[in-house]
C-alpha cells in the first residue's frame, strides 16, 4: 500500500448560511433587545395571571366544582399548554419560509379550526 506525500488538504466548511432579513450577528441579542422582549411580555402575562385567577374563584365559588377537580383541570392545561408549545415551535422552525414568513402557513391553515364552533 501506498502512502500519500504531502500536506493533507483541509476539510471545507460550508459558508454560514443566514434567513433574509436577519443581521450577521451570529445570532446574538443584545442586552437591550432582551429588555425590551422582557417588558413587552408583561401586559400577556398579567391579563394570564389575571383570566387564572378569576377563572379559578368562578369555577370554585360559582359553579362550586370540587377543588380537586379545578386544580386538575388548571394544571392539565398548563401541562397541554408546555407541551405543545416546543412541538409547534419545533415545526414551525422546520417549515420553509415563504413570503409572509414561517408562521403564516401555519396560522392560515388552522386558524379555520380555530373559528369552527
């Protein structure tokens, strides 16, 4: 057998590809942009915590449901809710990108399920 002489050459890596419209980066937020997103969250998550809330005092004190039975049926939402949020997301990133973006394939198709009764 033979031997190679010479310097190997070095493997290629293939050039970083990046999505339209997206900085160069490397994907990195700043500081700000994380503030930002933060305060951005807090009016979706107080009107959360406050719909929880009431929710729970109505079905306790007004449809008088046992506290068992609200508690599950709280926590198996949280649960379908952590769930199915990394699945969708999960999918959502392996779709193509068309023209109005990743999203609104998705939304389009399930949003008729949405507003059937």
């Amino acid at each position: 057998m033979s031997v190679p002489h010479g310097p190997t050459p070095a493997p290629v890596a293939e050039p970083h590809t990046q999505e339209p419209g997206s900085d160069k980066r490397d994907g990195r937020l700043s500081v700000c942009t994380k503030v930002c997103y933060g305060i951005g969250g807090v009016p979706n998550q107080v009107a959360s915590s406050a719909s929880a809330f009431y929710l729970q005092l109505f079905l306790l004190d007004v449809a008088q449901i046992p506290a068992a039975q609200v508690s599950l049926a709280l926590f198996g939402g949280k649960v379908s809710g952590a769930v199915a949020d990394p699945v969708a997301g999960f999918f959502i990133n392996k779709s193509r990108r068309t023209g109005s973006g990743r999203l609104m394939p998705c939304c389009a198709s399930t949003g008729r399920w949405a507003a059937c009764p």
